[in-house]
C-alpha cells in the first residue's frame, strides 16, 4: 500500500467527487447496510483505480529515471561534434 500511497493522495478526491456527481447527487444516504455497501465499494474503486495507475506509470519511474540519467552523463562526457 506505501508504493501507491502518493497515486492514491492524488486521485482519491477527483475520483470520489466525480462518483458523487455522476451517480448519487443531489441525494443523502442515510446510514443503512446499503450506504455501507456503497462507501465500501467506494474505497475498493478508488484502491485498485490507484493501484492501476501507479502500476502503469510510477512503478517505472526508476528505471526511466536511471536510464535517463546515464544517458544525459554520456551525452555530457561525449565531445562535441560540429
């Protein structure tokens, strides 16, 4: 859960309003079974949308970082050609 902890800060309230908006606006739930239900199917979409977008993208940053990194200090030690 730590690997995508900064992918779900940045999603979970986009993604929790545009839920709201989309599907339960302008109602209230009281409390019930079913508005449990709904909060717990909630956190489950949230989780795995970060989960999916962390797996995508960020779990490579690394490599794409490191790899970036080697070829800009190539690119550096190289002379220079006119």
């Amino acid at each position: 859960m730590s690997e995508i902890s900064y992918t779900l800060y940045l999603v979970h309230f986009p993604l929790l309003a545009w839920m709201y908006f989309t599907f339960f606006a302008p109602a209230q739930m009281q409390p019930s079974a079913f508005s449990l239900g709904i909060l717990a199917l909630a956190l489950i979409v949230v989780i795995g949308y970060s989960a999916a977008l962390w797996w995508l993208f960020e779990r490579n940053t690394d490599r794409f970082r490191g790899a970036l990194t080697a070829w800009w200090q190539h690119r550096m030690k190289s002379p220079r050609q006119a």
